[in-house]
C-alpha cells in the first residue's frame, strides 16, 4: 500500500496498515521527503513503515532540527538497528531517547525479547517508576545473594567485561543481540561478585553465564549468545584440556 504525502514523496506501508486511517495528516506532511532523507542518509531502511511512523512526517521546520538531532544521538549509542525496528514517530523525540539513553547507561533492559520497546519508556513517570523498582529488585536480589562490594580487580574485570560487550554489540546490527547485552549488563556486577574471582583461573567466561541465568532465551537468542558472546570469552576449562 503506498500513502502520497502533501509535498509528493510516496511512503510505502506495511501491508497491515490501513492507509485511510492516516488521511487526516496528508495535508501536514509537507516536509515528508526531508524527513524521509534524514533517515535515509544515516542508513536506516524506510523503504516499509508502519502507520505509526506516519506521524513524524508531519513534522514542521522547527521539528527537523530535533529529529536530527535525535537521530545523532541514536548512533552515538550504537542503537540504529533496534530504533529501525521500532518506527514508531514517538521513538524519535528527545525525551524518549533520553530515557533509552538512561536505561542503557544504568543497564537498565529497555526491549521486550520480541525487540519492542517496553510500555513504560513512553513516558517519563512510567519510566522513572520502572527504573527505580528495576534497581530496588537489583538491589534486593544482590542482598539476598549475598553479593559483595566490587574490588578494584572486580572492576578491572567488569570494564575488560563491558569493553569487549560494546565492541561486540557495535560489530554486529542485531536487536536481539542487544536485548541479551543489555540483560548481561544489568546482571553483570552480581554475576561478578558470585563469581569469587574464579575468574583469575577460569577467565571471563563464567561470568557471563551466570549474567544470562534467569533471563528468558529463545533458542535463536542462545545461538546468538554461543556464536557472538560466547566465542569472545574463551572457555579456559577446554584450553587446559579438563
């Protein structure tokens, strides 16, 4: 199905979206085509949208400025492939990326496993509210676990950790690869603490076990997980033969 914007340039739609119910805003999207550019020339695919992308076309001059904006920043975070697969015209306000660009640096999960943003990103009250029993739970979880304050060799160990997670997670434009960095993250500084420095024998590897254990894995995320975590974290056990 193809939507005929006011300035001419032609979007075509997902097959399920019905075009008459976005008539209302054709005589809106008279920037359509500069919009349509913008994502193209930072290599997203609009060449499908779903209706709910629809809205952002009928952003005014004064808005063009914010969604490029918006835009940097979601390749500064590396998170193109996971806000390609959400075009959703509410995903490109500054507001929204400043709570993406929270739960990522708190390693706060902010994707279902299906790769949709969760519900309570798309306001700031529901987000606050997630994030802080997010990190209560975290908390309560580390407590009942006994989990100890990281050293500074535990910290070594975490930035090493989050180091290779990034160069991995930017190498590879997957946005089930980025739920599963995003829930080792969050995981990461109890999956450490547990781990009793066995990592000085048995290396990295260990830990990032113990980061996935109560995440909910397809069999998809598990081939992920073994072909493009697993393999930068030599398991020590085998190179010693045991």
């Amino acid at each position: 199905m193809k939507y005929k914007c006011k300035d001419g340039t032609i979007v075509n739609l997902a097959p399920e979206v019905k075009p008459e119910y976005f008539y209302s805003l054709i005589n809106l999207t008279t920037n359509a085509g500069v919009i349509i550019d913008l994502f193209k020339n930072r290599n997203y695919d609009v060449s499908v949208v779903p209706g709910s992308f629809l809205r952002i076309l009928t952003a005014s001059e004064k808005e063009l400025s914010e969604i490029a904006s918006v835009l940097d920043e979601i390749e500064k975070l590396g998170l193109r492939a996971i806000f390609n697969a959400n075009l959703d015209a509410r995903s490109f306000k500054s507001s929204f990326i400043a709570r993406v660009k929270m739960g990522a640096e708190k390693g706060i999960p902010f994707v279902n496993a299906d790769n949709t943003f969760i519900n309570e990103l798309k306001d700031e009250e529901s987000f606050k509210a997630y994030t802080e029993a997010y990190l209560k739970n975290k908390t309560t979880t580390s407590n009942t676990e006994e989990a100890k304050e990281l050293d500074a060799e535990d910290l070594t160990v975490k930035s090493t950790i989050l180091s290779k997670l990034s160069e991995i997670n930017s190498l590879n434009s997957d946005v089930t690869l980025t739920f599963i960095v995003s829930s080792i993250i969050a995981n990461l500084d109890t999956a450490i603490a547990n781990n009793n420095k066995a990592y000085r024998n048995l290396g990295c590897r260990p830990i990032i076990e113990g980061a996935l254990k109560g995440v909910d894995l397809t069999s998809d995320m598990q081939e992920l997980i073994d072909t493009k975590i697993l393999a930068a974290f030599p398991d020590m056990n085998m190179e010693r033969g045991i």
